[in-house]
C-alpha cells in the first residue's frame, strides 16, 4: 500500500441535457487525470437534474452495457481506458436492472474496466415546510456496503444521505477502509447545518479519511443542491473544500500515514 496519493472532487452543475453533462464529466475527468490525481471523484446524479420524475428516463441499463441507454457508462469506461492507472469513482447515475427497478448507482472504474458498483442503501426522504422530498417513491435501495480495494488502501462508498448512518461508515472501517467518499448532493435547507458537521463527525469517529463531492447549485431547478465538497482529515481537520457553489476542480496529498498517527495519539478505537 501506497502511503501517499492524489484525490481530486470534480464539483460542476448538472443541466437539462443528458448528453451535455456527460460531456462535462468527461471533460473534469480528463483534467483531473492530467494533474496527477490518482483517484477522482464525481458528484451525485451526475447525468441529469435530482428530480425524481425524470429518474426513469435517463436510467441506464448496464447490465446490458450495449444498451443505447449506457451513455455514462461508455463515457466512464472510455475514459477510464485512456487513464488506466487513475481509480474513478463515477459520482452516482440512475441505473436500471432487468426487473424495471431504479437505483442510485455509484460506478467505479480502474484500467478500463468495473472495479466496483454501490446502490445507495439509505434513500433519502424527509418532510419539513420548506422541503419535502422522498426518493423511495422511485428509487429502490441497495441492500450492502461496497469496498474497493486499491494500491492505496481500501475505499468505503457511501452516496448523499448514507452519510448519515454511522453503521455503514463504521462497516467501513472495522474492514480496514482508509477513506470513505461520499458523492452528494445536499440540499441548501440541510447542507449549511448537516453537510460538513457529518463528514467531521465521521471522520473523526473512525479516525480515517473522509471525502464529500457535490453537485453545484442550479438554482432555481426543482432541487437546489448546496453545493459544497470536502476533503477531511482523520482529525476532523477540513484539508480542502471548494468554493460554494463554484464549478470546480479541488485537488490534495493525503499522507495515510496520519491514521496511524491519529489512532496512536487518541487510541479511542482500542478503548
């Protein structure tokens, strides 16, 4: 295992047009591998609006990769071919599986081929005045955790709202994960209290890496992400984060030699 490595957090928007944000993933992509990044990350529904109501339409069937649907996929794999040493983690897109049903998908690519694929396993609902949204009227969870294991160590997946559920991040490092990424999409009502205290929270009770990359803000759209993305450390420390709602490419050096430091300083795992 590597002791050192490169992560960049693509943050861009996500419009109307299918093929356009394919595009623009692809074009992030390309210009995170070319700056050294060893591992890169997509938002959450990177492929069209977070509205559940267009879901179905811009699902993609990739257990049946020469379906005309799989155009994330093709992209991720094609580019993903051409960068065959850098670890992608495909943000999430809406897959659909041979009995019609609809998951939120996180795609992980190395050398061209699938390394990895984590269904969201907490939907997200909630009911308040000022927001009330419930992807479990579409949406179909997924039922496990998902490890890669990679030259520099194990990654734990989680999407959006699984941040919220510390058994899975827990999951995650009882086997030994060094960071877990959470593609995301937080909403502007729940991102400014919830989005960043959560990620230090996790971090800091598992004592590892913790990386959040999230959708800018269309606003006006039928969902308004928050639109923030973070890199934390096993301290809760924030590495690096990107501008609010700016399209942009946020790169850093994680040295895992820090989560030996910090479980040796604060030994709170062996108490």
């Amino acid at each position: 295992m590597n002791s050192t490595t490169k992560i960049s957090l693509c943050q861009f928007k996500v419009g109307s047009n299918k093929i356009d944000n394919i595009n623009k993933a692809r074009e992030y992509i390309i210009n995170a591998c070319n700056n050294g990044s060893n591992i890169v990350v997509l938002p959450e529904c990177f492929i069209c609006p977070y509205n559940t109501k267009i879901f179905k339409e811009n699902a993609e069937k990739i257990f049946n990769p020469n379906d005309e649907s799989c155009k994330a996929f093709k992209m991720l794999e094609e580019v993903s071919r051409i960068n065959p040493n850098v670890y992608i983690f495909g943000g999430s897109i809406i897959e659909e599986d041979k009995d019609g049903l609809l998951y939120n998908t996180c795609l992980v690519l190395y050398g061209g081929k699938v390394e990895g694929i984590y269904r969201k396993n907490n939907l997200y609902k909630i009911n308040i005045l000022e927001h009330n949204f419930s992807e479990g009227d579409v949406l179909t969870p997924g039922n496990s955790p998902t490890i890669i294991k990679t030259k520099y160590g194990n990654i734990g997946i989680g999407i959006c709202y699984d941040l919220r559920f510390q058994d899975l991040a827990k999951y995650y490092r009882v086997n030994n994960c060094s960071i877990i990424l959470y593609p995301g999409s937080f909403n502007r009502i729940t991102g400014p209290k919830h989005w960043l205290l959560l990620q230090q929270v996790r971090a800091i009770d598992n004592q590892l890496f913790v990386a959040s990359c999230s959708a800018a803000c269309s606003f006006n759209s039928d969902y308004e992400s928050y639109g923030k993305s973070y890199i934390i450390s096993p301290w809760g420390d924030i590495i690096n984060e990107t501008k609010l709602d700016k399209e942009e490419i946020i790169s850093s050096e994680i040295n895992f030699d820090q989560i030996t430091k910090v479980r040796n300083n604060l030994p709170i795992l062996k108490n």
